[in-house]
C-alpha cells in the first residue's frame, strides 16, 4: 500500500479537524484522514492552488448564517429564521459538504469529497445549494411578529 505524504500544518488545521469527526465513522481515525489527505491531494493537483485555502473558501461560501426552525402558533406551523453562531455554522456547512459528497455518483469518497470542494469554493454544487435554500426560506418567513391583545371594555 502507497504512503501518503501528510504535511505537519494539516494536521492542525481547526477545520480538517471537524471534517476529520465528520467523516469517522466507528472511531476509524485514520481511515477518515486517509480519505482527506487524498482529497486535499487531488483538489491541490486540479486546481493548481493550495488545498487548505480552496478548502476554506469553500467553508466560507456553504456557512449559513441563520438556521430555520419550526414554531406552531395558532394552528399553524410555520418556519422562523433563527440566527446561527459562528461555530455552528461552519459546522453545519461542512456536514453539508460531505453529505453532499456521500450522494454524488462516483468512484470513492475522496474524488466526490474534492469534486464538491472545488464546486463549493466556486459557488455551485449541492452545498452552496443547500445554504441558498435556507437563506431563501429565511427571508419569505421573517419573524412573526406577536398579535396584541385586545383591550378589555365593560361587557353590555
């Protein structure tokens, strides 16, 4: 089997760390970084620039800013925009990224996961996708605003 060259600086990058717990599955910790070492290697070889900063571009651009939750008032649900820390964001934007990887059609993980980098740091694929929807969904629901109550008169 084929050693791949891991670079000291990837290791303790905060972002390969959360695609790291991401993408684990059983506790395999070092199945998980084999599968990203070899998709920072591929995105670094088609895109002529460094992985870490396409990488984090595309984080940046898949990172919503508000999250939709649903409230029932009066009967009806409807959805209320909520905003997101930035920590949850980021998050969320990378478990959008690798599930996205995980339903395209191809040959092994680590392609789908650098072919739907390379979209995300280019403003297309299903992740970007994904936050655009939700932006979307945030604006044609502002927040409700809360009914007054009527003033109470003497009853005849």
């Amino acid at each position: 089997m084929a050693r791949i060259k891991i670079k000291k600086n990837l290791q303790s990058t905060e972002f390969i760390e959360i695609l790291n717990q991401i993408l684990m599955k059983n506790g395999k910790n070092q199945l998980a970084s084999r599968i990203i070492q070899k998709s920072l290697n591929i995105i670094s070889d088609q895109t002529n620039e460094d992985a870490l900063e396409v990488l984090e571009k595309a984080i940046r651009n898949t990172t919503p800013s508000v999250d939709i939750q649903t409230r029932r008032i009066g009967g009806a649900v409807y959805p209320i925009p909520v905003e997101l820390h930035i920590n949850r964001g980021i998050y969320r934007g990378i478990r959008w990224i690798v599930d996205s990887a995980k339903k395209r059609s191809g040959k092994t993980l680590d392609i789908n996961l650098s072919n739907e980098i390379i979209d995300a740091s280019k403003k297309v694929g299903n992740a970007f996708r994904k936050k655009e929807e939700v932006h979307k969904i945030a604006e044609k629901n502002p927040r409700p605003q809360k009914r007054k109550k009527k003033p109470e008169g003497k009853k005849k």
